[in-house]
C-alpha cells in the first residue's frame, strides 16, 4: 500500500468536488488542500469561523460554482442555522486539555445537554481541528471517523448526557489525506444536531502506528537545483533526529549519494529533486510510504522535493526555502508522525513545531532546524530513547530538587489473575496474569489503545465493542500469559473466540511453559465484530503451568476468550496390553505410572521418570519390542 503526502487521494465511488489548476499540458488535480472537497449524503461538510461544523447541500453548492463560471450572479449559500451554548450542549471541563494523538490516549469531557448518541454513524459526535485554512477558518476531523467509517477507528468510548470519553483520532481524513487531530479547539455535537462552543485543546504529536522494524538507510540525489551541498543538509536533519531518540535502537543511517530520482517501491529510501511538473501547485516535497499491512511495519520511504521552488542550505528568506528544514518535516513523516495544521487565533497552535505542515515566512519557521519538545515526544513515544508519556501535560515551573540515591524497584512477581484458571475452564482474554510488561505480556504500545479501563495501569490494548471485552490491536511479536493447572494431567481442546477481518488465516503460536505446542489457525471472520472459534489440542500434566499465546508474526484479530475442554480421546484409562507389564532387564522393578494418565514414564520401576529411565529404555529397545507392548511408555513424559 502506497501513501503519498498532500497528494489527492480518490477512491471508487466516492462523490466530491475536485479542483483543478489549467497548464499547458493540460487539467491537474490541485494538492495543497487535497484538492477535494468531499460529499456526504448529499452535503458538504465544512467548518463555521468557530470551528463547528457547517452543512451546505451539494446541489446549491454545484449551482454556485456553475453561475460563478458563467459569469453570472451566483446564489448565495444559506447559512446553517446558529445554535447558541443555551439552546444546546455545554462543555464544563476538559481533561486533560494537552494529549498526543494516535496513542490511544483518552480524553474525558463533561457537561450538559449532551444526550445519548443512537448509533457510531448517528450525528452525535466529538469534533477536533484537522487543518486550518486561515487563523479563522478551519476543517473538522470526528472522532468516530466520520466520513470513512470502513477505514477509522471508532474513538468514542463512551456517551452519556453528562460525560464523553474519548481518544485523540489519528485518521483518514474527509479530504481522503492520512492525517492527525491537531492543536486548536474541541466540541461537541449532539443527535439533535446542536453544537457546543468550543473549548481550547492542544494535540503535542499525531502517530500513524506504523514503524519501522529495522533501521532505514537513505540515499540522497545532489540534483538539488543552485545547491552544492543539499546532501550535508539532509544529513544533518538526519542527525537531529537521531539524537531525539539517542539510547534506542534507531536510527536513520546515511548510505551516501544517488544517480537516480525513481520514486517508487524499490528496496531503496531514495531522496531527490524532480521537476514541478510532478507537483501540485504549493507543495514544497512529498513523503511517499510503503509499508506491510499485516504487520503495520514500514519497508520503504521515498522524498521529492519540488524543483520548481528555490532551495538554500543557508537562511532562506523570501520565497526560498531551507533544504535541512522541509527534510527535518519529511523524516518526520518517515517516522510516521502525522502533519499537525493548527494555529487558530486565540486557541492552542501547531506552529511551533517541525510537524506543523505549513511553511511560509509567516508562520516564522523558514529555517527550523530544531526539534520541539512535543517532536521529540513523539519520536521518543515510538523508538524509545528517552521519558516520553503519550499526554504531556502542562505544568508550572519546575523546582530544582535534589539528586537522590535510586531506589531499585521490586519487579511484581507473575500471578494468576484474577485467580487461578482450573481445568477445564474458559479464560477471558483480558485476563491474562499479573506481572506487567516483560513478564505476563508483550505489547508493544505503552497505552492501552482499547481505553477499557478494567486493567488499569496495564499496556495491553482491552476494549469493548458490541457488548463484548476483548484485547484489541494486536501487533506481531505481541504476546500474553496464563495460568492455569489441573488435577488430572491429559489433553485439552484449547479454543480461541477471535475475529479475524482479513481475507488470509493467521496462525497463533501456543507455548506450554516455554515449549512450543501444536499451533492454532484463525480463520477469517468477516469483521472486527464477528468471532469464531479456532480449535488445538495441548497436553498439560497435573499440577499448575503457564500457557503463552503468542502473536510471531501474526497482528489484526480481537481476542475474546480462551477455552479449555478436556478431550474425550485423552480420559486417562489403563493402557492396554497383551499381558502383564514385567520388569525390563537392567530395571529395579516393574514401570510404574507416576502420573496416572495411562502411560508409563518409570521405565526403570524405581517410583519416579527420570534420566536413568530414558538410558534403560534405549539399551533395551530390542528387548522391550519382542516383551513389551512399545507404545505403553511415555519415557520423555510428553504425555505420548
């Protein structure tokens, strides 16, 4: 899958109106603002001076256009009606006003008047500024992912006419642009259509969840027009980030120069100048990205910047612009940090930052060649590398305190939660053990991106949709732990309640106290919401033992529960045989079943398994297959 950055994107059967620019070879879809302005059931669906959004019918709209053409008077727009803060919702607080978007962090607003919300695609909604298109104007971006709900994330969690919780939306935004939230204002709308006034909240970064596995080399093409040196440039944005996340295991590394300016998925992260007939009208560069959908892991990043503006490693002024400074923002982008738009007057803004996407004498950030620490945040929230929270939250001047002696901290020891699981049992996914990260699961985010709240303090995602718990955005190399035990060794039919909404089966590795047992496959269910369930059989002995679902490749499945079944096959029963079990030479007596399921791991006859019973059985092979029946001993005791 390729993203393009401020490129209009279109997809079939999607209706909009589409803005052209005339050259010489002829029309070309206008990117600076994505070009599109995007019909939904017959509206437009744009922002008042406030903020909140305003409906304009498309046919009006059309006519406009078409009299504004002719030369003629065109009709005015009617207005949407003004919905005052008395006649309609009204926010009180917002908490916390500052939080990253994308992370799965949560925001609680409270008020009045807010109603109940019928449905995920009934009016109802949370809106957040997406961009800015003057310091007064400015397009919405909605949490439950409006207009493109097949593609987002539905980001309310909860509704009621007093409190709203919600996460921060990274999204495919209405224009069709992969976008973040950005800084500015939030507000509510209600089933009824009335809009709260909007209430100051400031976004610090925008992550697209996707990363990279390994370390990327880069490439850069010194064909930058009037520059000798563009190649320096690049590799000192490089460097900047490199340091933001000093300490991780990432890094942008430069692999030197380039005759080539192919764009394209080649195996290359290549950087170049190409001509503006390549461009839309106002666009500086553009990030391209390849990545593995199943595993949301990035596999290539290309840049071209537009050879039809003028370029400078040195200050720019005027209508030049600063080779280091756009490469600080495009790998940014590399990193999958969100372009953030916001900067309406009187509310929190974007402008300060290197992922702010506009760049104009202006807007002061011609030659920003220096991190924010919301940037760093960011890089540091993905990669590591430093103490980064996904809400950042203000706080006033800090006191200089004394350095104390580190106290080492007592890691919680693994436990059974909320209790220990007794065979046959079914283990609710979300209740995997105690122990923390590193010790009963793996995940990768530090968040919990469902927002369930029931594992508090805990990093697996948990969310509940449909009336159902279960552990969301599963991300390969992911995995989780269980206790469970039994009286009674023998074999289980373990069943995992999953929804898999991909086309392709997923295979799930399951471990018995660290050794590998059979594998079980996830089918394909049809939706996030539609479960089914996936069989495999694990022998485990009596007594107490961990099972470890783990994710080796595998993501894109909620998890509801885990079910264990005894399996009618494996009732422990005598094992039968053509006559009496006798003493095999060399033994202390005749083999004993210590575990009592059928089989008999003391080969030897001295009341316990052990290694001396594994050395009897192989010298006496000849003897025990023409004096004993072979299959009635478990001499490893695998339990077959």
């Amino acid at each position: 899958m390729q993203v393009v950055e401020d490129e209009p994107v279109l997809a079939p059967g999607e209706r909009g109106f589409y803005l052209l620019e005339r050259r010489a070879s002829g029309f070309k879809l206008h990117g600076a603002r994505q070009g599109v302005i995007p019909v939904v059931d017959d509206t437009l669906w744009v922002a008042d001076g406030h903020g909140a959004p305003r409906a304009v019918p498309a046919p009006a709209y059309g006519a406009r256009l078409a009299a504004l053409a002719e030369g003629r008077e065109a009709p005015a727009l009617a207005e949407a009606p003004v919905v005052t803060a008395a006649a309609g919702p009204a926010i009180a607080s917002v908490s916390p006003t500052s939080a990253s978007a994308g992370t799965g962090t949560t925001v609680t607003i409270t008020g009045t008047d807010f109603g109940s919300k019928a449905s995920r695609q009934s009016a109802a909604d949370v809106g957040f500024v997406y961009r800015c298109t003057s310091p007064t104007s400015c397009v919405p971006v909605y949490a439950t992912g409006k207009p493109y709900y097949g593609d987002n994330a539905n980001d309310i969690l909860s509704w009621s006419d007093t409190r709203i919780v919600v996460r921060v939306p990274t999204a495919r935004m209405s224009d069709g642009y992969a976008g973040s939230a950005g800084s500015g204002m939030v507000w509510v709308v209600t089933d009824a259509g009335a809009t709260s006034a909007a209430s100051p909240f400031a976004v610090t970064f925008g992550y697209g969840r996707i990363r990279w596995a390994n370390a990327p080399t880069f490439v850069v093409n010194n064909n930058c027009p009037g520059v000798a040196s563009a190649t320096t440039a690049v590799a000192n944005a490089a460097a900047t980030w490199n340091a933001a996340v000093s300490g991780s295991s990432f890094r942008f590394f430069d692999g030197g120069t380039t005759a080539s300016t192919a764009i394209g998925n080649d195996g290359v992260n290549r950087i170049c100048w190409r001509p503006s007939s390549d461009f839309s009208s106002g666009t500086l560069a553009v990030t391209s990205w390849w990545y593995t959908v199943s595993t949301s892991t990035l596999i290539e990043c290309d840049v071209k910047f537009n050879s039809g503006f003028a370029w400078t490693t040195g200050t720019a002024s005027g209508s030049a612009h600063n080779v280091e400074a756009i490469m600080l923002h495009e790998f940014g982008h590399w990193l999958n940090l969100r372009d953030l738009y916001g900067y309406y007057d009187g509310y929190p803004s974007d402008s300060g930052k290197v992922m702010f996407g506009y760049s104009g004498a202006g807007f002061g950030n011609l030659n920003r060649r220096a991190l924010s620490g919301a940037d760093t945040a960011g890089a540091r929230y993905i990669y590591g590398g430093g103490t980064a929270t996904p809400t950042p939250t203000p706080t006033a001047t800090p006191t200089p305190k004394p350095t104390a002696t580190a106290t080492p901290t007592t890691p919680v020891p693994q436990s059974p939660y909320p209790s220990a699981h007794v065979l046959p049992a079914q283990v609710e996914a979300e209740h995997f053990d105690a122990g923390g990260e590193g010790v009963a699961y793996h995940d990768i985010e530090a968040a919990n991106l469902g927002g369930d709240g029931m594992r508090s303090g805990e990093g697996v995602d948990i969310e509940t949709d449909g009336g159902v718990t279960d552990v969301c955005y599963v991300r390969a190399g992911e995995y989780l732990k269980y206790s469970v035990e039994t009286t009674t060794g023998g074999s289980f039919d373990l069943a995992l309640r999953a929804a898999n909404p991909d086309a392709a089966t997923k295979t799930a590795r399951v471990y018995l106290d660290g050794a590998r047992t059979p594998d079980v496959a996830i089918a394909p269910t049809g939706g996030w919401t539609n479960y089914g369930s996936s069989v495999t059989t694990v022998f485990v002995p009596s007594g107490r033992h961990v099972v470890t679902l783990a994710f080796e490749g595998i993501d894109r499945i909620n998890l509801d529960w885990l079910r264990f079944t005894r399996s009618a096959a494996t009732i422990p029963t005598t094992v039968p045989t053509t006559a009496a079990v006798a003493a095999i030479p060399g033994g202390a007596g005749v083999p004993t079943d210590p575990d009592t399921d059928g089989l008999y791991e003391d080969v030897n006859g001295n009341g316990r398994g052990d290694l001396a019973d594994v050395v009897l059985l192989f010298n006496q092979l000849t003897w025990i297959g023409a004096n004993e029946p072979p299959a009635a001993f478990d001499f490893n005791a695998n339990g077959r």
